[in-house]
C-alpha cells in the first residue's frame, strides 16, 4: 500500500511511519523542515515538505496513498484548529485517486477526562479535559464521513525513544527538580511507542471503517512511581515538587489538568478486533532502558 503519514518527523508519526515501511509499504512522510528529510531518508520514508498551515504541495502524494494518517501537532497556535483543518484537507482529498482510502486520526486518551478507578472503554461517553475538548468533534468528523475507511486512535501517554511527557522526568531528575502537577497518585494510561507503532499498522492493514481504537498498556503505575523510576534510572537525588493544579495551571494553562488526570482504559477492543496486542509492560519496567533511549535522542 500506498501510505501518506503527516507529522512524519515526530513521535508518534515517526514510529508509524516507520513500522508502515517495515512492514513493506511504501510511505510519504509529510515534514515541514528540510533536516527532518535525512531522518526519513534513512528509515525508507519519502519527504514531502509542507506544512499543515499551507499543505497544497502534497495534494499530489495524499491522492496517490490508499492510507491516510495524520499525527501532526503544531503546539505553537491554536493546536485543535490547524489539526481540524488539516483533518478536512485529508478527508477533503480522500475521495480523489486511489480508492477507499483509509484515514486515521490521533486522538488521545484525554477526551475520557477523569475516570478514576473506573475502567473505560469505545462504548464509554466522553468528557473531554478542557485542552482537548473540540476532540471528540474532530473524531466523529472522520468517523462519519462517507465515502472513506474512518478510523481513531486514542493512545495513552507515550514513553519509550525520545520519550514525550516521560522526558519531562528524565530532564527534571537531570537537572535536580522534577515537577508533577497535583499529588501524582493519579495514573495515567501509557503505550509504548513500538506498541503504538504497531497498532498505526495493524489499524492502516484492518479494512475496517467507523471504528475508534484506544491504545494503552495493561500497567497501572502511578506518576509518583514512574517519576520515582525515572529518577532511579538516571542515578539522580532530584526531589519531587508536587505542584497544586491551581498553581501549575497558571504557568501551563489546560495542560496542567491534563496531566492530573486519573485514568484507567480498556483496549481490549484493539486486542479483539486489530489482533494488536502491547509488548512492553509498562514505564516503570524498562525505565533504565527508557532513560537511556532518551538521551541518545536528546
Ligand atoms: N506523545 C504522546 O504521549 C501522545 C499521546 C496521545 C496522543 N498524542 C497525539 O499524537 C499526535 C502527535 O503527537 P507527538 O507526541 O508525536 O508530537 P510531536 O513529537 O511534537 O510531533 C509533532 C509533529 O507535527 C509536526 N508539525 C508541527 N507543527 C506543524 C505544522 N504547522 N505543519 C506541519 N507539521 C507540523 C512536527 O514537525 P517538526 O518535527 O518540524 O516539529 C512533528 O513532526 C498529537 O495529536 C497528540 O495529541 C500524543
């Protein structure tokens, strides 16, 4: 297959383009910068440069592919928007060229907000954090429209490689302090990159439509544990500041709630229906590893 993969330098879109390649496609890497070709060049990968504010130079390459993935992020303006506008580009274009195509949209964990000791899953009504609130729309936009293979991955908090959020302890256990908004007996649910990777592949080979798949790791360690595994692994003395939300979320805005959210999510259905199934057990088991992944990428 043809495959069209946007933010095509990062994570999340690296991993899955990667794994897309590997597994014998043949894949378009969207980048915005040109030192972002040679690190597709060697994975396989062809760049394509433009960006999500003016994506017309690879009108051309998306109406080739037969697969759609869109895991780009630009944090700098108004994320949700520029992701909504790209997301109608794609399902725009999909309906040229090669036919059906697949189209996957990054979601996140986040729009099930708080969940606490409740396990949730596909079926479970959302309640988006604020951050992410215009989400669930953006969901059902691919979701719903015809003509198209619409499908959405939520994914837990991503560790492994370069390491995401997760890095933010690793740099905090280096640097002396590292920082957790509220108490941090809160847990998050997490996917190992590989894991996730492989879940891009599974979902782009599925034929399936309509469907939304989370993606999480069966571990249910606390941030206080996998920040207190980070510091371990990177032989550090750093302490621990627990920020109170309403103080974090003056430096860090809706980010703040997002990361003192309680969750628990089932993603049995992507073990069910994908035969997807998560090979690491968890942030805190590899941390060591984790740790040194993290700096080789920094
Ligand atoms: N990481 C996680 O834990 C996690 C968990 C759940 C869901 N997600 C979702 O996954 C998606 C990707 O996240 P990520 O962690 O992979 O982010 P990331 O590492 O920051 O990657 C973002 C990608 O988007 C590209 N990009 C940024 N602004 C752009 C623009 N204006 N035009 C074109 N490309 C642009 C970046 O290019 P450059 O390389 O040039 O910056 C990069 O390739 C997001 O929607 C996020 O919400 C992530």
């Amino acid at each position: 297959m043809k495959v069209f993969v946007t933010g095509a330098s990062g994570y999340v879109g690296f991993a899955a383009a990667c794994a897309l390649r590997r597994a014998g496609h043949a894949v378009y890497g969207m980048v915005r910068r040109k030192e972002a070709e040679v690190l597709l060049r060697r994975a396989e990968i062809h760049p394509v440069i433009a960006t999500m504010q003016n994506p017309a130079g690879v009108y051309a390459t998306i109406e080739q592919c037969s697969v759609l993935i869109h895991a780009a992020a630009d944090y700098q303006t108004d994320t949700l928007k520029l992701d909504r506008q790209m997301m109608e580009v794609l399902l725009a274009i999909a309906r040229r060229g090669a036919q059906p195509k697949t189209v996957i949209y990054t979601s996140g964990v986040w729009v099930y907000g708080d969940t606490d000791d409740e396990l949730v899953d596909e079926t479970t009504p959302l309640n988006p954090a604020q951050l992410v609130k215009n989400r669930p729309d953006i969901e059902r936009l691919v979701l719903e429209t015809p003509g198209i293979r619409g499908l959405v991955a939520r994914p837990g908090c991503v560790y492994g490689g370069r390491g995401g959020l997760t890095g933010t302890w690793f740099s905090g256990a280096e640097t002396g302090e590292v920082s957790i908004v509220g108490d941090g007996d809160n847990r998050w649910a997490m996917v190992h990159v590989e894991d996730l990777a492989d879940a891009y592949l599974k979902l782009a080979e599925s034929g399936l439509r309509g469907e939304v798949f989370d993606i999480t790791d069966r571990s249910r360690a606390t941030v206080n544990e996998m920040a207190a595994a980070a510091v371990i692994a990177a032989r550090s003395k750093a302490k621990f500041r627990h920020l109170p939300l309403a103080e974090a979320q003056q430096s860090m805005g809706d980010f703040a709630a997002c990361l003192a959210l309680d969750q628990h999510v089932d993603a049995r259905k992507a073990v069910r229906l994908l035969g997807w199934q998560p090979r690491h057990g968890g942030f805190v088991d590899g941390a060591e590893t984790y740790y040194q992944a993290w700096k080789a990428w920094s």
